[in-house]
C-alpha cells in the first residue's frame, strides 16, 4: 500500500523531491502537498484501496507522512 | 481613489470590525490608524507617487495594513508570493525596481537590508495627503512572463476600482456581511476582498491556512464565524463539496459564492450546487490584465455533468469582441491594466483602439459568451498561469542542455501540468536539473514528467512539432 501511495503521490502531486531519497516519516506537507493534492490523493485512495475515508478525519495529521496516510487508510478499511 | 469607499467607512463605523483573523481582530480606526503610521514611515523614506513598494508578507492583517499604507502614502503596491524561491523574489524586487520592501521583523537574507521596513517599527503619526487620480498605479501584479521571466501587470487605481465597485454590487454587499478572504494578495481575486468587502463597510474573515487541508473543519469554520459570501477558486470549493461534511453543516448564513482562477468541473459544481441550495454562485472569468471580464450567474437547472458552464455576460463595464478568424477574445473597457510594467515604466498591451487580444478561445451562444481554452502555449496549472518559455528559459541556462521543450499535460483537477522534454550531455542528470528547478521556480511550474530525447521533433520547416512531442510524453 505504501509503495502504491508513494508512486501516486511522487508521480502526479509532488515533482520536485527525489523519490529515492524520501523517507516513511517525512513531512509530506513540507515537501508540497496543498490542498489540491490532498484532494487528488483520497480519491486516488478511496478507488484504490476501496475505502471511505471519513470526512472529519481529512486533518494535516493523517496526511503527514507515508506512514500516517498507511495508518489512516488501514484504520477506516 | 481607490480607497475612497474605504476611507469613508473608517469615518463612518470607526468602532466595527474590518478584519478578523485567529486571535487577531482590527476594527476600521484601528486598521486605518496602523495604515497611517506606515504611510508616514514610507513618505519619510521618500516614496514618491506611483512608486513601486513590495509587500513580503503572508496574506492576513498585518499584509492589508501594509498594502493600505503603500496606497495611502501614494505608492503602487507589489505583494510578494513568498513561497517563491529567492532567486524568484530577488528578480522582481529588481524589475519592478521598487523603493521599500515591507514586512515584519528581520529582512531576508536576499534582501538589501536597506529597502526593508518593518512595519511594526513605525511610529504612530499622520501621512501627508497624496491625490491619486483613476489612472494613478496602485499595484503590479506578477505572473509568469512569455519572455522567459516573470512579469508585472501593473493595475490603476481606476481599474481595480471598477471591478470592485462591480463586484460589491453584483452581490449587494452591505455593512451587514461577513466575508471570508482566502486568495493571497499576489491574485487579482483579493481586490474584491480588499476594496470591495472593506469598501461595503463589512469584516473580512481571513481562512486560518491550517483549515484548508481540513474541508470538514473548513466547513465549520465557515458556520461558526456567520461568514454570509466568499469568493475563491473552484479548487477550494470542489473540495469543500465533496468531503465538506456539508450535510451536518448547512452554512445557513452563506448567500453568494463567486469563483475564478480556473474552470469549475461540472460534476463537482454541481454537487456544491445541491449541498447549498440557497447560496448564489456566479462563475467570474477574466486573464489578470482584463481582472474580471465576464460573468455567470449559475443556473442549477442549466447544470449538465459532461457540459462546461459559459463564462455567461459581459461584466463591469467591459466591451467584448471576438476576432472571427481566430475566435480569440478581445475585451476593452474599464477593468483593463494599464500594461505592462517593465524597466521602470509601462508598456501597454491594448491596441490603437483600446482592445487588449487575451489569447483566449470564445465562443458566443445564445447571448453567453463560452471558452473553449488557449491560443497560445500559456498553461493553467492548479490556478497559477504558467509560460512554458518561462521554464524553458531556466531550464536552457542549465550546463549540459542542449535543447529543451515544455508542454501542457492535461490533469484531472490541477487544470494542466507541465512537461518537460529535454535533449542533454552525458555530464547532466535528470536528478540535478530537478534540484536546480527547485530553487529557481515555484513548486506549481515544476515538471511534473521528464522525458530525454536524443532530439526534439521538429516539423520540415524546422519548428517544433509541439503535437508529436505531446503524443510522446503521453506514451
């Protein structure tokens, strides 16, 4: 799953960081991520893992990094 | 001029709130005594009128204080988008060759330390008078330049007064009203906010940043603080719509919605359009130099899903032509920039007879005028307009390439993206061209895919066949 997130989010929102260089726990947010991706990203999401992310849980945490989207993701399939 | 409307509401309603923002709250004889005091400051620098003054500081209450400072000490403002890189900023403190660059606490490190006033540090006095006439600058706008650098449209105080004033009719804003402000100062959108909502007498409620990643507490926000319009890009609003938990929210209080910057998906307009039934939306449409151009009230029943809604009538004052060989848009009439600001001075872009050609596709049907994209090569990349020659440029002053091409890949919801095709010596990478965009350009002008070419295609006559080379990016 991660690695699913980690192509999408490196391939279609973020353009400018170095993929292989970006770690698990680092800050998605500071590297780019706005609104928009945020967006893009729980559509991506919910077709993909064929989840319903609830909308009071879209918060700068769950969206953080890698492993917090993993976390959140798992959480509400 | 421009601020007339605003000056008598300070005389008027001294003691009501002008603007609101977290833990920070101005009335309009506080916002206009703070005003005041770095008016003052920038005389005593020795501003002159009509001279360029740039605003490094975030959009809220401490950027409005130094944008009516500059206006009323005569100056045209120049506010900055500070999540530009340095090199980015320091190029357009040099061409808009600006006097003073305002902010708060220390300058930056790429600033000459001698244009920087910070504008807590300046003391309470009263400015002398400036008259300022409707063809007075008031502001030079930034956005990505043809040329291969940014470049400034440079509005009159006429020509934002006239949106502004259209605007705040449009909607009928009265002292009653609680606006919400998103757009930063560097978009011609925050005009409305600025002149037309602190003109009408009403507060502006600037979003806490934190709150647009978080629609459902966007959503209550919005609720809690009575905000009764807004007007923001369809961005914002889609995703407002779509994960706004608008069915436990009713935004009771919300009368009009207006929108710009970039198309409304009609799905998704339309699912906002059934969430708040009894909100007014209007589509805004108009290039930075024309501000607002055209406008549509939107019909709900009108909306079809696989249907763009028209750009809809002729708005403030404006003249609309469409040139019948190439469908372009030609607008003239009162909302229009002066021109060009370019080495100190103006270069005017409209013709003899006062049309300025916007590059745009129209057609008109059924009295509504509809776009139908771009002319040109210009992209419209999540709200932001982008010249691939501008990227190109960069990109070009890189060791090792040879030859390069940027095209608009068409996305989903971001509008277009850039990508960049490139032709490079050995000695180059893909990874340090990336890294050197990075500190040159703004995150929404980085290409989002990189393709190497032994060579670029090109047409017999030797021109780029910009077709074949998106057929290939796509591949």
């Amino acid at each position: 799953m991660k690695e699913k997130l980690k192509t999408f989010i490196f391939s279609e929102l973020i353009y400018h960081e170095d993929p292989s260089s970006f770690g698990d726990d680092d800050d998605l947010l500071e590297a780019g991520l706005d609104s928009m991706g945020i967006m893009r990203l729980i559509m991506f999401a919910e077709k993909e893992f064929g989840v319903t992310l609830p909308d009071t849980e879209i918060e700068p945490d769950n969206v953080q990094s890698l492993n917090a989207l993993e976390r959140w993701i798992k959480q509400a399939a | 001029m421009l601020l007339e409307l605003f000056l008598l509401q300070c005389r008027q309603r001294p003691d009501s709130l002008a603007l609101w923002e977290q833990d920070r709250h101005l009335t309009y004889g506080k916002l206009i005594r703070q005003a005041h005091t770095v008016a003052a400051s920038l005389q005593a620098r020795n501003i002159q009128p009509g001279q360029p003054v740039a605003i490094h500081l975030d959009r809220g209450i401490d950027a409005a204080i130094a944008i009516f400072g500059a206006l009323l000490a005569g100056a045209c403002y120049v506010p900055l988008d500070l999540k530009n890189p340095p090199a980015r900023l320091a190029f357009i403190v040099a061409d808009a060759q600006v006097g003073v660059v305002l902010g708060t606490a220390k300058a930056p490190a790429w600033l000459d330390t001698d244009l920087w006033l910070d504008i807590d540090s300046c003391p309470e006095a009263i400015p002398q008078p400036i008259e300022t006439s409707s063809e007075s600058l008031a502001a030079i706008l930034y956005t990505s330049g043809s040329t291969g650098q940014p470049r400034g449209v440079a509005l009159s105080h006429g020509a934002i007064a006239a949106f502004a004033n259209w605007a705040s009719g449009l909607v009928d804003l009265s002292p009653d009203d609680r606006i919400a402000s998103s757009t930063p100062f560097f978009f011609d959108l925050s005009t409305f906010d600025l002149y037309g909502v602190l003109g009408a007498g009403a507060s502006l409620h600037f979003i806490p940043s934190t709150l647009t990643t978080a629609p459902a507490r966007l959503s209550a926000w919005l609720q809690e603080q009575a905000i009764t319009g807004w007007y923001t890009v369809p961005l914002l609003l889609a995703f407002l719509a779509y994960k706004g938990n608008l069915a436990q929210t009713p935004l009771n209080n919300l009368r009009f919605l207006l929108f710009a910057g970039e198309v409304f998906p009609t799905p998704a307009l339309m699912d906002l359009a059934a969430s708040l039934p009894r909100t007014a939306l209007y589509n805004l449409f108009g290039p930075t130099e024309t501000n607002v151009c055209c406008y549509w009230q939107v019909q709900r029943e009108r909306l079809v899903a696989d249907q763009a809604i028209p750009i809809g009538l002729p708005a403030a004052g404006c003249e609309l032509h469409i040139e019948p060989e190439t469908s372009e848009l030609w607008v003239r009439g009162p909302t229009l920039a002066n021109g060009y600001w370019s080495e100190g001075g103006l270069r005017p872009f409209q013709n003899d007879q006062g049309w300025y050609a916007t590059g745009d596709r129209v057609s008109l049907e059924n009295g509504e005028y509809r776009f139908h994209g771009r002319l040109g090569r210009m992209l419209k990349c999540s709200g932001y307009r982008v010249e691939p020659a501008e990227i190109e440029a960069a990109v070009n002053a890189l060791p090792g390439v040879m030859d390069c091409a940027v095209v608009g890949m068409d996305d989903p919801t971001a509008g277009q993206r850039p990508a960049l095709a490139l032709v490079f010596e050995p000695e180059m990478t893909i990874a340090e061209i990336r890294k050197v965009l990075s500190k040159q350009l703004p995150p929404y002008m980085q290409p989002s895919r990189y393709l190497v070419l032994d060579e670029l295609p090109r047409l017999a006559n030797g021109k780029l066949d910009y077709q074949r080379l998106r057929t290939i990016l796509e591949g």
